[in-house]
C-alpha cells in the first residue's frame, strides 16, 4: 500500500489538509505501507518555497513522517514534456489558441447553451481542426488540448471513501458529453494539474490515492489518462471536506483554520486530530 498527500505550496495548511494528510498517513502506516510526499508546485506564480517549508514543518509538527524523497512537480517538467510530445505525435492533441472570453462566447451560442464539466465549460470545439499537429510538426509552445474523442476508452475504478463506494465505469461517450477536450497542457505551466497527477502517482508507484471530495469528479480525466497512458490504476478514496461552522468548506484563503495559528495558540497534535476526527 503507498499513499501520499500531494499538497500545493500556495498557502498555509489548515485543518481540511491535516485531516487528508493524517488520513493518508494512518492508511499506509495500518497496512504496513509507505505514506508519501509531493509537493504540487506546477503554478510558479502563487507557489512560494515559504509555504513548502511550512507545510513541511507542520506535518513534522503533526506528528507524520514521509518515506523517501519530497517529490516536488517543478523537477519533473521534462517528464511531462516527453509524455506531451508522445501524445502530440500519435494525435491525441490539438493546440488551442482560444482566450476564456472566446471559449465563453462559442459555448453560449444560443444553439449551444453553455455546459459545464470538471474543468469548467464544456470546450466548443474551436480549434479542433485548426490545432491538429500538421505531421512532421515540433510540440508546439501553445496550450494543448486532449481529443478526447480519440482518447477515451472504456474503463473503470474502484472507490473506497463513504461517499461514492464502489466501482465506476467510465465510458467514452461520457467523456465527450461530460467533461469534453481538457487541457493537458496550459501554455503558462507546460502541464496542467490532471496531467502531472497521474504521471506522478504512477512515478511514485501510489496504490490508493486518497483526497478531499472536490476532486472525485476529476477522477474520471485521471483515470481515462492512465489507461491512454498505459499506467496503472490506483484506487481512490475520496473523503469529506472539512467545513466551517457555516457549512462552508475551507480554503487556503481561511487563515483563521491554519495550523500555525492553532500551534500559536497552544493547541497539540492530539487536538488537532480530535478536532477532525480522525
Ligand atoms: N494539489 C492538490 C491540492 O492541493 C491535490 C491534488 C490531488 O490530491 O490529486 O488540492
């Protein structure tokens, strides 16, 4: 069993990423397993190496130890790069030089009507012709779309969080309908979330990914990915948000639920686990 917590370093920890974080932590540790780190730094803009080192310090704080070495996305560009070029290639993507407005503009077009997925609108189709690689040409430094029409397959997964148990089948005419053409490749980063999470979780060999519900829907882009791609397929175990008294779920914006202001204020591990749960 390999698990891991694969955090952003774009603001401080607070108890929604503890409770992921001792989740996953607990899981691999019961079952005589390894509990992993990676540090999801792909956005060069908000991440910040202060906030690595705080998240850092606050799961040595907690009480949890990683196996192995930090991985860390911004060392593994070239990895993505290369799966990129294979994809381009083979003709599983187009270049899409579409602003958000133009997107917003052909989606809501009144024979349209505007469709939202897992990454936001459903993308038109726009450049679909246009952004096909022309053969012989390089990987171009543009944002890069997956056809997903080409791409998906029909498979499935197995979910172990309360919420959502059991096996889901994903199909291709699901795909198309529901989540469309994603990124894989924004033009700003070189990569995009869903593409570095799978290379990554296979990299580092996890076994069951485990995060909070917000990402269930993106399971279905990870794991068409994974069998594009010929990775294995994890299990997942997508657990509930931690929510303020409001109901609301946390943000990293939510400084007053940041670990450090709870360690400031004298509270121990033990009552940071007691007031998750867990
Ligand atoms: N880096 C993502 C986050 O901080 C988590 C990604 C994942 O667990 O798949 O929300």
């Amino acid at each position: 069993m390999i698990t891991r917590f694969a955090p952003s370093p774009t603001g401080p920890l607070h108890l929604g990423h503890a409770y992921s974080a001792i989740l996953a932590h607990d899981i691999a540790r019961a079952a005589g397993g390894q509990f992993l780190l990676r540090i999801e730094d792909i956005d060069r803009q908000r991440s910040k190496p202060e906030w690595e080192a705080q998240i850092q310090d606050d799961l040595r704080w907690l009480g949890l130890s990683w196996d192995g070495p930090v991985m860390r996305q911004s060392e593994r560009l070239k990895v993505y790069r290369d799966c990129l070029e294979k994809l381009w290639t083979s003709g599983f993507l187009f270049s899409c030089s579409c602003r958000r407005r133009d997107i917003e503009a052909a989606a809501s077009a009144p024979q349209e009507g505007v469709q939202l997925g897992p990454d936001g609108i459903i993308y038109p189709g726009t450049c679909r012709l246009t952004g096909a690689p022309k053969p012989g040409e390089p990987l171009p430094d543009a944002a890069l779309r997956l056809y997903m029409d080409r791409a998906a397959s029909a498979c499935s997964y197995t979910e172990i969080g309360e919420r959502y148990r059991g096996i889901h089948a994903i199909t291709p005419a699901q795909m198309i309908r529901e989540v469309g053409d994603v990124v894989l490749a924004r033009r700003d980063m070189g990569t995009s979330y869903h593409l570095s999470v799978v290379l990554d979780d296979a990299a580092q060999g996890v076994t069951l990914v485990t995060r909070g519900e917000d990402l269930f829907e993106a399971t279905a882009i990870h794991v068409t990915l994974q069998k594009l791609l010929e990775l294995p397929v994890p299990t997942y175990c997508h657990h509930g948000l931690i929510r303020d008294e409001n109901g609301k779920r946390l943000a990293k914006r939510d400084d007053a639920r940041a670990l450090s202001k709870y360690r400031a204020e004298g509270a121990t591990p033990a009552d940071i686990r007691r007031l998750v749960g867990l």
